[in-house]
C-alpha cells in the first residue's frame, strides 16, 4: 500500500531527486450532516447508512438519525416558531426569494448530485428549474394568502368579527422518497410560507440533495431551526414524527397505508393537523397552490365589539 | 458570646486549598458521562423534583403570583400519580407571610432571601433587621448574600463576622449563605468562600442568586462540594449544598445527583443536605416524567405555567 502511493504521486530519479509530482490528488469527499438549529450536527447516535445508487454505487455515508436527533430538532423549531411567524410577511417573501437565488447559484451541484441518484441530465435540470421556480412561487405567496383566506364576517350583534389564518406551529415532514429535491422543496416552502418551523425527513435512498438544500437554507438569512432536516430511515422514525406532543402538525408524502394508519391514530393525542400528499405530481401545476400553506394554518376569528355608529351620525 | 468565641478559634483562610482548574473540569465533565438507565433515572426525577427551592425573586412579584406557585409547589402535576412535591418555595421577605399561609400543613418549607438580596449592599444592622423580619414572618429557612466586594479586598473577617451574626439572627431558621460564585473570579476565592461561610455557621453553601451569570455550574459546584466534604471530614459537622441559577433540564440535574453521590455520598442525596434553586427545572422534569410514563416526548403546552 505504502509503495504503491509513493510511486504514483512521487516521480524519483536515479539521483534521489524529484523528477515530477504527480497530478493525482485525492478528492476531499463532503460529509453528509444533518441539520439541526442552523448547525450541521452529526447524528446523536453515532450511526450512518450508504444509500445506493440503481447501478449499485454507494453514493456516501449518511447520517442514520435517531429519535434524539428529531426530539433535537423539535427543541430547535420550537424555539424558532415565535420569531418566524412574527417576522413581517414581507421580509418572509424575501427570505424565500433570497433561497431560490442560492439555488440558482448552485444549479450544477444539485444537478451533479440528481445524476448520482440515477436522474438523467435532462430530468435533473428540470427538477432544479422547477424547485427554483417553485421557492419563488412561495415566495411571492407569503403576503398575498392571508387576504385570500381571510374573512370579515357578518354577525347579528354590534361586533367586528373577522377570521384571519396563522401559523399552526411546528410541522414534521416526511418528505417525498422519489423526487428527493423537487418533493423536498414543495413541501417545506408552504409550511415556512406561511411562518411554521419544520422538521423534515429528507427521502431514505436519495438524501444527497437534502443535506446540499440544507446548505442553502443557511446561507439564505433563514433563522436557524425554522427548517431542521433529518437523514434516516422513515420506517423507524414516523411514529415519533407523530407521536411527539409539541407537533402541531404532521404531513407525510407516499402511499403507505399502514403508515397513514398509525399516524391518524397517533395523531388523535394532541389532535395534529395531518396531511397526506401521497397522490401528488410535484411537476404539474397541481404540486403548487396556495392551499399548501392553508394546510398548516389555523383560522383564527376575533370578535371586536363596536359602537352602533350608524345611528349616530355625522361626528363632524 | 457565640461569635467572640468561633472568632478565637478561627480558621486561617489564606490557607484554603488552591483549586487545579483545569482538574477540576475535567473531573466535573467525568460526571455528565454515566449511564443511568430507565428506573433509576425515574427515581432521580422523582429525586430531583423532591430537592427543589421553586423560586420567584422578581420585583414584580405579586401575592397572586406566589399563592399561584406555592399551589404549583403542592400539586406539581396532578395527573401523575406518586410524584413528590417540591421541597421549599423561595421568595422574598414581603412575600414569606403569603407563602406560609398558601403552604399551610403541606410540609413545604419557605425559604427567603434575606440581607439586601442581591448585591448585599446594605449596613450590617439593616441586613439582620431584614433576616429577623423574614424569620418573624415564618420563614424556614434563609437564603443570605455575601459582601462580595469585602471579600475581594480581603476583608475576610468582615465576611466571617456578619455570616455569623445573620446566623444568631435566623434563630432556628437553617442558613443557606448565597458566595454569588459568578462575582468571585476563581475557584481559589470560591474555595475559601465556602470555607469562611461554613466556618462561620452556614448551614448550607448555596452558588448563586441567579441574577448574574454564570451562575451555578458544575466545576463550581464541585468545588464548593469537596469544601463541604473536607469540613466534614475535620468537624464532622454535615454541611448542605444549593446550586442555583442555570440549572433548567432534567438532564443536567441528574449529573449534579450524580456528582453528590461520587463526592458526598448518599447521605446528602435528599432535601435536608441538597437543593436545587430553580423555577423552570420542575416543570421539565415532570415532562421527563411524563415521558417515561407515556413513551411520548411531551410538550410545555399541556404544563401549568410558573
């Protein structure tokens, strides 16, 4: 082994003097974290998995997370939701339009890494344009929903009643499994759109994306724990996606039904919003509509009393 | 009289042991790395919950406020079965008569800061006015504050003299003597703190007011309890310890239980030698509680607020 490296990066002559260096160097390889609070923490437990490509090649070691990692997490969004939902729409908007940017700046990264997860370079470079496209779509949503789905209503007493949606608080996701960057990105812009903080499980055999999205996430002025995203195995994790009391809302994106079963009944304990998006084409236009934000909304309503001023009068 | 006499026989506390810092640490982190399994660590939240002061120290403390936390001190979290209440309510003088009233015969002490809390900065006459008021009113115990700023001029006898005169003050009331480690710099000066207070009649050492910071950690707290095990060890004399500020996870409770058992042994492991000063530390551990009962992690939503 040891000759072996010496003769390939190190020409000697007879003399003992380099001759040559070799170009060969080795290629520093990312290590695939986690991300948790604005860090990129390694898993609590210490475990990895190597997801594998179609062709069989490992495309790396991966964070194999733990039920810590994602109480972790909830700790992190927890504490994020008040300054996010409090943050003025608008800078949400820009926050949002500031994450397509950085994606757009690293289009060929994401693209290289969709190819390792067997996409094509065609289907790569649309999935990245659409998940841009999408993040601006959200975007320009951040401050235009609330007056879509607000309401003055009309009541038969001398009250100002009106209904207005807000943040319903922390969400788990677990992400799509397949379209692991275009899935990924329709399901958290929504959630954040409308000022949640997340914890997503990014899809088991295609992570790559995931945790280069995560890079993005923070380098975009996104507060730290509004976005946590987790590696790992959904089949260990679900149930505490769900079972965990300080979720407000959980959203899981395939077509298991025993899954679908046990969070609907886990769900029951601290009545969670639950969602399914197991039936959804992220390419179409079906996969964008501001009713993904009202999904983890709540109505609130407030009544206001108010003086009778029609028979009142001009005051002036 | 008492203090003329403990003043003869005084210790010479230029001569505390100097404290290896980075020792000291190290060992302190040695603790936060035992396992402790599902029914231990069970029985050291029921422990830890069993061992707290739960403290309001605020200038906005209301009457409502404290008959509020004393029903909290009484009926932690009435949807757990067998669960301990707290060990003391600690507030301040004007607030001790409320207490004892909303405590009743529950058996939960109150304890009250006394002598100018925090700064301390008050004549000495005004500082046993203000520990005899509080003991007057019914307090069980008092919480006193070192004149930080005398001891760094090493007026150590100063120091010694007025822990000793809150002490005839208090009467049968236990005396915790708060150093404010987060004011003494080093653990040298937290050493010898501790050493002139239990010399002087304290009968707990407590680290900190919880208004500055740091407050309570645990090499500071190691070092105030290995004070308390070589008092021990000459006078026989056992000696309580209150860590206090800072300590909010049930997690970092548990290392301190650990660190009393390895330093102390078990007999300082109830509410008679040990106290943690803390008002959001109940409600986690009876999360953890929770959690253990239910395998699900819980929310601070479904917790009475304190």
């Amino acid at each position: 082994m040891e000759k072996a490296i010496k003769k390939s990066s190190l020409n000697v002559s007879e003399n003992g003097l380099e001759k040559t260096v070799s170009n060969k160097r080795l290629e520093v390889l990312k290590t695939y974290k986690i991300y948790i609070g604005g860090q990129f923490p390694r898993t609590e437990s210490g475990r990895f998995y190597q997801p594998e490509n179609a062709a069989g090649k490992k495309l790396a070691n991966v964070c194999l997370s733990s039920r810590k990692d994602f109480r972790d997490a909830v700790v992190s969004a927890r504490g994020a939701v008040s300054g996010w939902s409090g943050r003025a729409a608008f800078n949400r908007s820009q926050i949002l339009y500031r994450m397509a940017e950085m994606l757009e700046g690293r289009k060929a990264q994401f693209i290289d890494e969709l190819i390792q997860q067997d996409s094509t370079k065609a289907k790569a470079e649309k999935e990245v344009n659409l998940a841009i496209d999408r993040l601006i779509y959200y975007s320009g949503w951040c401050d235009k929903f609330q007056q879509i789905f607000s309401a003055v209503n009309p009541v038969a007493s001398s009250h100002f009643n009106f209904s207005v949606p807000e943040a319903t608080g922390v969400v788990s996701i677990i992400a799509p499994q397949n379209d692991s960057l275009l899935g990924l990105v329709s399901v958290i812009a929504p959630v954040i759109a409308g000022g949640n903080a997340c914890i997503v499980l990014a899809s088991e055999t295609k992570p790559l994306c995931a945790v280069t999205f995560a890079e993005v996430l923070n380098s975009s002025d996104l507060p730290g724990g509004v976005v946590n995203i987790l590696t790992g195995k959904p089949a260990e994790l679900a149930s505490w996606f769900v079972d965990h009391m300080d979720v407000n809302a959980t959203i899981y994106c395939e077509n298991n039904s025993e899954v679908q079963q046990m969070i609907r009944e886990k769900s029951a304990t601290n009545l969670k919003r639950i969602t399914f998006y197991d039936k959804i084409n992220w390419y179409s236009d079906e996969g964008q509509s501001p009713y993904f934000i009202m999904d983890t909304q709540e109505i609130k309503t407030t009544w206001h009393p108010v003086e009778n001023i029609a028979s009142a009068g001009a005051g002036y | 009289m008492a203090i003329a006499k403990s003043s003869q026989m005084m210790h010479d506390f230029s001569l505390s042991p100097r404290i290896d810092q980075v020792g000291v640490e190290e060992r302190a982190s040695r603790f936060t790395k035992r396992s402790i399994k599902n029914e231990s660590k069970e029985n050291g939240l029921k422990l830890v919950l069993n061992m707290i002061d739960l403290t309001t120290l605020e200038g906005k403390d209301t009457d409502g406020k404290v008959k509020q936390l004393c029903y909290k001190a009484m009926h932690p979290h009435d949807a757990l079965a067998d669960i301990p209440t707290v060990a003391a309510i600690c507030v301040y003088p004007s607030m001790v008569k409320v207490a004892k009233k909303a405590l009743g015969d529950s058996g939960i002490k109150v304890a009250s800061v006394a002598t100018a809390f925090p700064s301390g900065q008050a004549p000495r006459d005004i500082k046993i006015r203000d520990t005899k008021y509080a003991v007057n009113e019914g307090a069980d115990e008092v919480d006193m504050v070192i004149s930080r700023g005398k001891f760094h001029s090493g007026e150590y006898n100063f120091v010694f003299d007025e822990i000793a005169a809150i002490k005839e003050a208090c009467g049968a009331a236990r005396l915790k003597v708060i150093l404010e480690t987060g004011e003494l710099g080093t653990y040298d000066k937290v050493r010898r703190a501790s050493d002139i207070a239990m010399h002087a009649g304290a009968d707990f050492i407590k680290t900190s007011t919880g208004k500055i910071q740091p407050a309570a950690t645990m090499p500071v707290t190691l070092v105030m309890l290995e004070a308390i095990r070589d008092f021990y060890y000459k006078t026989g004399k056992m000696i309580g310890m209150k860590p206090a500020g800072g300590i909010s996870k049930s997690k970092l409770a548990l290392h301190y239980l650990v660190m009393v058992k390895e330093v102390l042994g078990e007999d300082w492991l109830n509410n008679e030698w040990f106290r943690f000063g803390a008002s959001s530390l109940a409600n986690d551990v009876l999360m953890q509680l929770v959690k253990l009962k239910t395998g699900q992690y819980q929310s601070a939503n479904y917790f009475s607020v304190d």
